[in-house]
C-alpha cells in the first residue's frame, strides 16, 4: 500500500469526499443558473395527460399523496402539475394521504397550485380528508364506504355537512385515482380499486416505480405513469408551465454525467493500472 | 372461533386454486425430501461462499482486534408478510455468527431497528455463548435498538467511525440504508457479507460488498452450515419445483407460438 | 412441563396463526379470526416500541453512568430531547387529540425532524455515486453486463443522454422495459420458494433459529 | 415552503440548515462532533415521535374499541405487555408467546402472499406472447424474457452441481440476473439524485440565494 501509486492507479482510487463534493457543488449550479435542456414527453406522461384532459367539470378525482416530507423533490412536481391540470378541466378533488406528515404535504400542494385553488371553494370544489393508517385493508374498505374510513374531513366536519361529499361514498362515484407514492400503495388500489370497480388509475410517484409498474401500465391497468421528477418535468411542459421539475432536471442531467464521468474514470485507471501489473 | 356465513358450491376463492395447489404440491414435497434426509439419504448442497466466508470474516476482526457488526435493517415487524421471514432469516444467521465470535473472542454489536425483534436477538445470543460455554460474555448491552430508519441510519453510521467494525454482515430485509451503509463501510476497509430478498436493494448490496445471499439463499443458508437434513431436504424440494415450474414454462413458452393459452388459463384458476 | 410450556405451545401458536391465515386467503367464508389475529398483530408490535425505548434510554444511561469517552455528553442530550419530545406530544395529545397542537412538540418535529428525515433520504445521492465508481467496472464479464446495463439506464433517464447519441433512450428503455425483466422475475420466483420452505419448517416447529435454538440439539 | 417570516420559523428553518450541515459533514469530511450531535438530537427527537405514534395508535386500535364493548381486545393489550417480561430474567420466555402469533401471522401472510404475485403470475406474464399484430421486436422481447427468465431460476438450483447443460443454462441466467441488477440500480440514480438535489436547493434557499 504504501509504495508510490502511478496516476493510473490513483485513478482507479479516488477518495470518495472528492466525488460528493464535486456532486454537492454541482448539484447548485443550475439553481443558480439553470441550463435548459430540452425535455421530450414519454409516451406514458403523454397518456396520462391526455386522459386527465377528458375529465368533465364536476367529475370527483381522489388525489392519493402517498409520500413523506422527505420525497418532496421526487414526488411533488408531477403531483402539483396534475392537481392544477385537474382544477381547470373542473374537476372537484379528494385529497389524502397514508403518512402522518401528510398535512404538510397538503399544505405544500396548495401552496404550488395557489393560483388555482384560490378560484376554488373548500367543501364545494376540494376536500382534504387526511390521514388514513392501515395499508390494504384500508384502501379496500375506502372502495367501500368512505365514511367508515373517514368520518368526518381533516378538519372534524361530518362528510355530510361537506356539499360536495354528498353523493360521494365509494369507488364507483369516483372518475379516477391518482396516486403518487413511494411504496406500494398503488398496488394496493391496483387490486382494491382498478380490478374490482375499474376505476380509471395512475401512478405519478418514485422513478423506481416506473420499472415497477410498467408492465401494468402496459397491460392497461394504469391508465398513465409519470416516472419521477422526469414525469414532473414532462408534465410541466404539457401544462406549459416549467416550474420545480424543469429546473431539477438540470441538476439530474448534470449529476447523471458526473456519474458516467466516475464511472469512466473508474474503468480508465482499472484497465490502465491492470496492464501495468502485467 | 370462525364461522361460515354462506354455503355455496365451491370452497375455494376464484383465482386461487391454483396457489393452493401449489401450496400444496411445495409442502408435500418438502416433506417428502425432509422424511428422506432424515433416513439418512444424502443430498448434496452448492456452497454457499457467504456462509463458508464468515469465519474468515470473523478471524479478520480478531487478528485487527476490532468488533464485528451485525444488522438485518430496517425490514419491518415479525407480522410484517414480507420482511418478518428475512428478519427471522437473519436472525438464524445471527445465531451462526453469534458462535463464531463467541469461540475467537471477537466483540459483537448487533444494531436491531425492530421491537418485536428483540427478545429473538436477545435469546439467540445467549444461546450462542452458552452452547460455546461462555455464558458470562454475553450481555445485552449488544444489542443496540434504534427507533425507525433514518436515525438508526445515522446510528450505524456514527458507530462505523468511532468503532471501525472490521466485517459488517448486512443480512436481512434492507431498504434506502443498504446503499448507504454499505459504502460507509467500505469505506472504513471492512469486510462486508450482505443478503437481502428485498429485490430494490440486491443491487446496492452486491455492489458494495464482498459476498451477498441473494433471495432464496438467505433463507437456505443455514443448510450450507448445520447440513441439517430439514433444511437440505426442503432445498431439493424447492429445486424440484423450480424445475417443474421451468418446465411449464417451456411448455407455455412453445405454446405461445402457436397462440394456444391453455395453460395461461389453468395457472389463473 | 415448563419445557412444554417454553417450547411446544410456542410453536403450536404460531403453526395455528399461520393456518388460520391460509383459510382465510383459500377459503370461502368469512373468517374473521383471521382479521382479528392481524389486528391483535399491531397491537402487539405498537406495545412492543415501548420494549425498545426502554433498551436504548438503557444503553444511554450506561453512557452517562460510565462516562463513556466522546460520547456520554449526547447520551444526555439524546435523553432531554426525547423526554422534552415525549412530554409536549403527550400534553398536545391530551389536550386536543393531536401532538401537533403543542407548539414545542410541532416545532420539534417540523422543523428539526423532518429535515434530517430528507436530509439521510438524501445522503443515498452520495454513496450511490462513489458505489457506482466502485462497483461499475468492467472486471469480467458478470460486472461489464451491470456496468452496461447502469449506464444505459442512467443516461436514459437524463434528458442529456438522447443530446450525446439519439440511439441511447432506445436501449436504455429496451434494459428498463425487458431487459431487467427475467431477472428481476427469477428473484421473485425464487425468494417465494425460499419463503415457502422456511415458513414450512417453522409450521412444522422444525425451524427454531429464530428463536434461539441451535439446529440438531 | 415559503420563507418563514416567524421567529420561531425563521429559528427552525436555520436549525434544519444546521442539521443538515452536521449530517452531511459526516460523508463530505468525516465522523466529528457536529454529525454526532445531529445524530444523538436525531435519536431523541424519533424516539419521542415514534413512543406517540405508537401510543396513539394502541388507543386508536385498541383502547377505544374495548370501551366501546369489544372487551376481547384486553388480550392483545396483554400480550403486549407479554413481550416486556424479556426484562425480568426469569421470565424472559414469556415473551415468546406474543412473538408466536407475530411470527404465525408473518408467515401466514407472507406464504399466501407470495403464491399469485410471485410465482403464478409471474410464469403466466412469461408464457403469454405479444398481441396479435405484434412485429419481430415484440416476439424477440418474448423469446429473450422466456429464455432469461428459464436460465436465470436455474441459476438458484442449489442441490444439483452446474455441470454440462444446467452448467450453460445458469451461466447465461447469472448474466441475465446481472444485467436486471444494473438496469434498476441505474433506474435508482434518478431518484436519489432527485432527493440530494432537493438538498442542494434547501442549501441555496437558506442562504436566499435563490427563491423558496
């Protein structure tokens, strides 16, 4: 270890703190300075935008916000750009969420979409029902019975007294779901919702996700699929407003070539310092 | 205790008869296999180079005089369908291990995110020592629990640099943390064994350690150790059914070409 | 009989849960047992996170006792934050139902918690970025497969990738579509065997390393 | 969020800064007295947060069920306090009884679940081929996903030896399985990258150098 390295060898062993803090510093840069690369649709995002775009005034869509604080910049993007897509086809929204920060997500969500919700009237228009904890079961007994999950909305009001809540109860009432997540709860609504009612479904959640459900949105169980902060920014070209997503693209094209650079560099002084030894 | 409301011609659920069948044909077979170990057929295993790798390990962090440290991840609660069995996996593992370092005197710390857990990992270490007869080194001081994922991420981490642990076994059901501890230990030159059935984490794990248990090895590994005819019995019992699954597969495959779905049907029943 | 009491009724419990589990899922009926062990499931694992706290305020109070070098100083802080945690979320629970009325306890956890909550989600950015300059090279040929799949992909989901060569977005959606396919499915297949025969010794009572027994004694 | 114009979220948002600097100092420079603060506030802060959740959710679950006249439900609340007798040596089994019916109900679930998902399905999604119409790309797909699929489990036979036409069949499975594992861990750059730039942004936002 200790004999003097050749520069293919050091290659090969660059210290780690190198990386992460040309990737920190890197990962800046377009905040600052955003480059712009062009950005072109998937066939899934554009599915998902075209159906979104059939939705009539009036139609109840269940906005299910299956993420954590933590997957804001992965998951937020695509949520906020269906939510303001939703709002101006005229379509009323649940809104709810398994993780029990969820009323910050919430608040987030209104505070992206604020142009649009402000035309909107709560109760009338949207309704946050919250927090909801059980997994599938739940998510069965939701297909089921609303008010046996939910009571009353986030806020302690009986479903009743909420006008728009009326005639809302169960599956069938709803035109579609969207449910962005960074675990398994699309499948949950997959097999709760999609089969059973044939609810219309989407999943706008984690990049990871999109291998995961592809073979379903393949199949024509989902609807569309927007894949991570990729589907955002797809999504924010669509709706003609680049927002979040657009921007953090730039950071993941960069932080993707620097990636590839490692890895180059990696192999170079691998095979280089390899031939060498012999 | 249960009752039946409805009486109806068929007993099993649409859909599902074919997983019963399946079920059912496993267990069998399992049992078949197992019944003939026991007689004393032999039947022979692969290796498996993680497991015969642990000594080495173990050794490792005796000659450098440095612990050794073990944690199945965050996985979830015993009840958990998914994660339960791979903690209990590990756990099993555990036990393994536990009487490697009994035997050389290396320090153990076991990092155990999951309550339910705890009484299994406790007694599973007071066994080893005991069946090593060093009863009077275990303690259950350990045995370090961490509540949720990211500040028992941060705990692991903290660990690595004060104690420069010098093998990790990351063994059971992983999530986010695998990528993370995984390099964090390399990067303190350990010696690394992984093994996970959470497929979202195998590729962090294979890269970053020495030797992995990838899904079903994880729960057979103790086959490769004990020779236990149970264990090695249920191993032939799994490959026979690998091989009958294979073999309907070409079937359904060649069939495919000729667009006749017979068996697509059968499988869904 | 204590040995029984010890031993045999323990997994004679677990064998008749986990029957009671099969009927349910094969069965025709309506078996609420089923529904009323995995309830009696949570319980028992939310009561269980209590067992845990006591053990890890255990560990920080030996800190404490033995001075433990660099690191007892925390050990005291740890325990006022979570006595400080524990009594606002108690106080705003009892008061309206919701920790988060007591404005320490809210402040607490939106502030401090759920930054450091991204904050570790993302440090994966990091490691997964030195683990790839570590793990992608072209060793043999097992490793040039992983490193050319990774790359494909990678460049894929970076717009930049189709700027550099139109051909890379093809192949790269071709590994995430199909190519990661069989194996992703083979892990699938094999991990429910695995479950299957591990789950069968433990119905058995033939499975007892989890619970501390060593196989053949 | 929006830049907090409160005290005490102005306090906050600065703290959250700190922490996160504490934390990542750890992997840009190396373990100091900074990352382990964060780490031990961390610890306490969770530890207080999860003790509630589980508090709540006992009361939620159990508690308020049994006073509404489901009494039964006495007998899991019990079993629950089962599992602290692991701190009493002598009576330490006694915590085995509630671990029964979690590991029973674990694998209860877990082998029912794992049958349709993971094994039926997964053999009908690999012998069903392309649509009708479908052109030689698709029926390739279909050929390349059967015979991966095939050699890959193979790969998993531990209790024969790989020799002659197994020996091929789970050297070209062990490639497949390689070129799975590469293309999700490729697929999960994205979103980690998304998350650390997410970080990045908080990093400048603090600092109001660019827009919350």
């Amino acid at each position: 270890m200790s004999e003097e390295l050749t520069f293919w060898e050091k290659l090969a062993r660059i210290d780690r703190r190198v990386f992460y803090w040309i990737l920190f510093i890197g990962l800046m840069v377009p905040f600052i300075r955003p480059l712009g690369l062009a950005i072109t649709v998937s066939p899934s995002t554009r599915d998902l935008y075209e159906e979104l775009r059939r939705v009539q005034p009036g139609d109840v869509c269940l906005i299910n916000i299956a993420f954590g604080v933590s997957a804001w910049p992965e998951c937020m993007p695509a949520t906020a750009a269906c939510t303001k897509l939703l709002i101006r086809q005229g379509a009323k929204l649940i809104i709810i969420g398994p993780y029990y920060d969820v009323d910050l997500s919430y608040e987030e969500l209104k505070r992206r979409c604020a142009e649009d919700f402000a035309k909107l009237k709560y109760g009338e228009d949207y309704v946050y029902l919250g927090f909801y904890a059980g997994g599938e079961a739940v998510v069965a007994q939701l297909a089921s019975d609303f008010r046996s999950v939910f009571p009353t909305d986030a806020y302690g009001t009986p479903l009743d007294e909420l006008p728009m809540m009326k005639n809302i109860n169960k599956a069938t009432d709803i035109r579609l779901v969207l449910s962005s997540d960074t675990g398994d709860w699309c499948s949950y609504y997959i097999r709760q919702w999609r089969i059973p009612y044939g609810v219309p479904l989407a999943e706008i959640g984690i990049a990871m996700l999109g291998s995961e459900y592809m073979p379903h949105y393949r199949a024509g169980i989902l609807f569309g699929m927007s894949v991570g902060v990729r589907g955002g920014a797809e999504l924010e070209k669509l709706i003609g407003e680049p927002a979040d997503a657009t921007i953090r693209m730039d950071a993941i094209n960069i932080s993707h070539i620097l990636v590839i650079i490692a890895v180059l560099l990696g192999n170079i002084g691998y095979f280089a310092s390899r031939g060498k030894r012999r | 205790m249960v009752k039946r409301e409805e009486e109806n011609m068929a007993i099993i659920v649409e859909g599902r008869g074919m997983a019963l069948v399946i079920l059912v044909l496993s267990y069998i077979l399992f049992y078949v296999f197992m019944y003939l170990g026991r007689k004393g057929r032999e039947i022979p295993v692969r290796t498996l180079p993680p497991m015969a790798a642990i000594p080495e390990g173990i050794g490792r962090a005796a000659e450098m005089g440095r612990p050794v440290m073990f944690t199945p991840g965050i996985a979830g609660d015993l009840n958990d369908p998914t994660q339960g069995p791979q903690v209990l996996a590990a756990i099993s593992i555990l036990g393994y291990i536990a009487r490697e370092c009994a035997k050389t005197g290396v320090k153990l710390d076991v990092f155990m995110p999951i309550p339910t857990a705890l009484p299994l990992t406790e007694e599973t270490l007071r066994t080893a020592y005991m069946a090593e007869g060093k009863p009077e080194e275990f303690s259950p001081d350990m045995i370090h629990f961490i509540a949720e994922q990211s500040p028992y991420l941060t705990a692991v981490l903290g660990y690595f640099q004060r104690e420069r642990p010098a093998t990790n076994f990351l063994i059971g059901g992983f999530y986010y943390e695998s990528v993370v501890m995984g390099e964090a230990g390399n990067a303190i030159g350990a010696f690394q064994i992984g093994g996970t059935a959470n497929i979202h984490q195998m590729p962090f794990l294979v890269a970053t350690c020495d030797y992995m248990l990838l899904a079903e090895e994880l729960y057979a590994a103790g086959a490769s150790i004990s020779k236990d005819p149970d264990i090695l019995g249920c191993l032939r019992g799994e490959d026979i059914m690998k091989f009958i699954l294979v073999a309907l597969m070409i079937i359904g495959f060649l069939l495919g070409f000729a667009r006749v779905d017979i068996l697509v049907k059968a499988l869904g029943w | 009989m204590s040995e029984v009491l010890r031993r045999e009724v323990v997994y004679l419990i677990t064998a008749i849960t986990t029957i009671i589990m099969f009927v349910e899922f094969f069965f025709i009926g309506t078996w609420s047992a089923a529904e009323e062990l995995r309830t009696w499931a949570i319980i028992i694992a939310n009561i269980a996170l209590g067992l845990g706290a006591v053990r890890l305020l255990a560990e920080h109070v030996r800190n404490i006792q033995r001075r433990r070098a660099g690191v007892w100083p925390f050990s005291i802080w740890l325990i006022i934050l979570f006595v400080v945690m524990f009594l606002s979320g108690l106080t705003g629970y009892a008061a309206k139902h919701d920790p988060s009325s007591n404005p320490v306890y809210n402040w607490l956890f939106k502030w401090p918690y759920t930054s450091l909550g991204q904050t570790l989600y993302a440090i994966t950015g990091f490691y997964i970025f030195s683990a790839a300059y570590r793990a992608f090279r072209a060793r043999n040929i097992d490793a040039a497969l992983l490193l050319i799949a990774g790359c494909f992909v990678i460049l894929t989901n970076a717009t930049v990738g189709e700027v550099i060569w139109s051909g890379i977005p093809v192949i790269g959606r071709w590994f995430l579509d199909y190519g990661q396919v069989p194996g992703m499915r083979c892990f699938l297949i094999v991990a429910a065997f695995g479950m299957l025969a591990y789950g069968f010794r433990a119905l058995l009572g033939r499975e007892r390393g989890f619970y501390g027994e060593v196989a053949g004694e | 969020m929006p830049y907090p114009t409160d005290p005490a979220g102005i306090a906050g948002l600065w703290v959250a800064w700190l922490l996160m600097l504490m934390i990542y100092s750890y992997p840009l420079y190396k373990e100091n007295l900074a990352f382990r603060f964060a780490e031990h506030t961390y610890i306490g802060i969770t530890l207080g947060v999860s003790l509630i959740v589980a508090m709540s959710n006992v009361i939620r679950i159990a508690i308020v069920p049994m006073l509404q006249g489901k009494y039964h439900y006495i007998i899991p609340i019990i079993l629950g306090f089962m599992m602290y007798s692991l701190l009493v040596p002598r009576y330490r089994w006694v915590s085995r009884y509630p671990i029964a019916i979690l590991v029973g109900a674990g694998f209860g679930l877990g082998m029912r679940g794992v049958l349709i998902p993971n094994i039926t399905q997964q053999v009908i999604s690999t012998i069903t081929p392309p649509a009708t119409g479908a052109g030689a790309v698709d029926w390739w797909n279909y050929i390349y996903i059967a015979i991966g699929t095939i050699c890959a489990v193979m790969y998993f036979v531990l209790t024969w030896e790989h020799r002659g036409g197994l020996g091929y069949a789970t050297r070209l499975g062990r490639w497949i399985i390689m070129i799975g594992l590469g293309a999700y861990f490729g697929n999960t750059v994205l979103f980690r990258m998304a998350m650390l730039s997410g970080r990045a942004q908080f990093f400048l936002q603090v600092l109001k150098i660019v827009p919350m």
